[in-house]
C-alpha cells in the first residue's frame, strides 16, 4: 500500500510510520555517536550502559527489577526480537495460539520453525480475549501463546483481568508466553497492562519492545527483549547467528538520550490521543463507522454503510478516488469474517495530514 501510496501520490496513512521528526536531542546524540563513538561491533547482548537504562526505565514504570546481564537482549528492532524468540522456542510439531487479527510477522516465523498456529477469533467492536474459547484452544502441543497489548491493527487494550485469565489458563501446563508490547507506552488509559506487571506470568514469558516506536525513530530498528535467565539464554544462541549484534553508535545515542530524559518523556499516550482525537473528529460527520481505540497509533474504520466491496478492492479505490492509503484489515486474519468490512487508518501524523486526509474520506 505504501508503495502505490508513493506511485498515485497518495496521502500514507496505510504503513505505521511517524511523519514528524523525532526529538533533535537524540539525533545530535546519534551524529555524535557516529562521529566520535565506537564503530566496531558492539557485544552480542547489546551495550552494558543501554541495558541498564533499559533495567531503569522497567524499574521505573513496571517496579519490576531485572538482572540487566542475563534478562535484557538488545535486538535489530522488534522483528528480529520476535522471529528470535519465537525460532528458540517452538519445535517442529508444537502449536502457537494467535489472536486474531495478528500482525503477518507472527505466522512465518512460527511456520519456518515447524510450528502450527491456532487462531482465537477477537470480535468487533471491542476485540476482547473470549477466554473459554481460549482453554478449548490449549493441548498437549502448545508450546507458546502470542500476546500483542496495545494490539496491532486494533487498537484493543488488555486489562489486568485479561493477564490473570490468561494465567489461570497456562499456569499447570508447559506453555510460554510471547508478547508484543511495543506500543506499550501509547495507550489512552489510566494505566498500562503488560506481562512486566504480573509476577507470575512473566517467569514464564519474553517481554518484546522497540525504541523505534516510542522515539519516533521506525528506521532505527532497535529493539529489545525482556526474560528469565534461562529463556534469554536460549534466545540469545538464536540472535547470535541472526544478525550478532545491533548498531553500536545508535545504541549508545539511546542510552545517552535514557540517562538523560524525565520519565514524563514517555507519557506518550497524551500525545498520541491529541492527533487520535484530531482524526476523530474530522470523521465524525462522514458515513465510516469509527471503532474504539485505547492504545497504538491506529484507527478502525467500518466502511459498511458506504460499500460492500471487500477491504483490499475498498483500499485500492480509496487510493484512486479519494487520494489516501489505507490497510485492509482482512490481511491480519487466517480467515477473515465475511460481513466485516473493515480498514486500518494510522494517525502517526502531523495534524494537518490528518484533517486534509480525513476530508477527503469523508467525501466517499
């Protein structure tokens, strides 16, 4: 979509990407970094100063204490963090439950592993985790559960009951726990859920997370992951012989950039629910359907009452009449409802890219 957004001269609200510049601070701490830094490789689990910043910034927002040494790996973005993670512990023959709809990252690496998905269907409008459907998912072969809280491409928010289902559920069986929390720090909430915050389900669970997405910086791909000892070590024999390590002068331009900043820094659901609340309203006269969304920078929008195309012919005309790219959210499902008519609108954008783009849906 962002490749015929470029070709038609599209607005892009399609691929979740920023179109603003990040914070100039850590750019200059980047150039200097380059400049002035280490060059070389840096060690295989990332910079001993940046995954103590990290151990400080979990401490600070989670009050959960990590070993920086054995429970912290610094990765090449959340990609990489995720395909390592998921590569150290599914066997061939093992089963995966998704929740669907799931980002298209998920199924290839458990695939490449030998691994089965087993998809638990979230329903429209409010995307929640029906949890007896989920024990009747759960057999012999699950080896891990893929958790994604604030939810890509939903918007969806766990709650803290959610968490404890979920442990209720795995705690007598063998089964790990994956989750994706890289919008952790863009929700809309009065306070995050994340597997950080559960004593018990994160000695069973890998903790995935991006600097890319609460700098600003998607380009950088850096990410990073948190587990117990024992399960970082096993991801880390995976990460050696994918990519090594990460980029050293970048690494040390966020670590800087986390020494130095306030916590209020990463207040970013603020920030995020302003240019929501923009696009909001600038749809709020036209005939799309405006779902909820309590967390990430993505908007649901239900176009039923405007076509009965399905969501990719939708898209492609969205771009040829109307001059804005959008995702089909039938792409996130195995098998997409049938009656649902839904497209996936980013608002990681300056405000004026939203209105303009939102005036020109509004005409359809």
């Amino acid at each position: 979509m962002s490749a015929l957004a470029a070709e038609k001269g599209a607005i892009n609200l399609s691929q979740g990407f920023p179109d603003f510049a990040p914070d100039q601070r850590l750019l200059e701490r980047a150039a200097k970094a380059i400049l002035h830094g280490n060059n070389q490789y840096a060690p295989m689990t990332g910079l001993p100063a940046l995954r103590q910043a990290i151990g400080n910034l979990i401490a600070n927002h989670y009050q959960r204490q990590i070993d920086t040494n054995t429970e912290i790996t610094v990765a090449s973005g959340a990609s990489e963090a995720i395909f390592d993670a998921i590569t150290a512990l599914v066997r061939p023959g093992d089963e995966v439950v998704l929740f669907d709809p799931a980002y298209d990252l998920y199924e290839p690496a458990i695939t490449l592993a030998g691994g089965r998905c087993r998809r638990l269907v979230l329903t429209a409008p409010d995307f929640r985790p029906n949890w007896q459907a989920f024990r009747q998912l759960l057999n012999d072969k699950t080896r891990l559960v893929l958790v994604n809280t604030p939810h890509n491409p939903t918007g969806s928010c766990w709650q803290q009951a959610d968490l404890e289902a979920l442990w209720q559920a795995i705690e007598s069986r063998n089964i790990f726990v994956l989750s994706d929390e890289v919008y952790e720090f863009i929700h809309f909430g009065q306070q995050p859920v994340s597997v950080h915050s559960h004593p018990a389900l994160r000695e069973r669970s890998l903790v995935v997370s991006s600097f890319g997405k609460s700098f600003h910086l998607t380009g950088w791909k850096l990410g990073y992951v948190v587990a117990p000892a024992e399960l970082t070590a096993e991801l880390r024999k995976v990460h050696q012989f994918v990519t090594f390590c990460t980029v050293n002068p970048l690494q040390q331009a966020i670590a800087e950039h986390l020494q130095a900043l306030p916590e209020e820094t990463f207040a970013l659901g603020p920030f995020y629910q302003q240019k929501r609340d923009v696009l909001r309203a600038a749809l709020a006269g036209s005939r799309f359907k405006l779902l909820p969304c309590d967390g990430t920078y993505f908007q649901l929008l239900d176009y039923s009452a405007i076509s009965d195309e399905d969501d990719i012919q939708f898209c492609q005309r969205l771009i040829e009449e109307a001059g804005v790219a959008a995702i089909p959210v039938s792409v996130f499902y195995e098998t997409p409802p049938k009656s649902q008519r839904l497209i996936r609108l980013c608002f990681a954008k300056e405000e004026a890219t939203l209105q303009e783009a939102a005036r020109r849906l509004a005409k359809m």
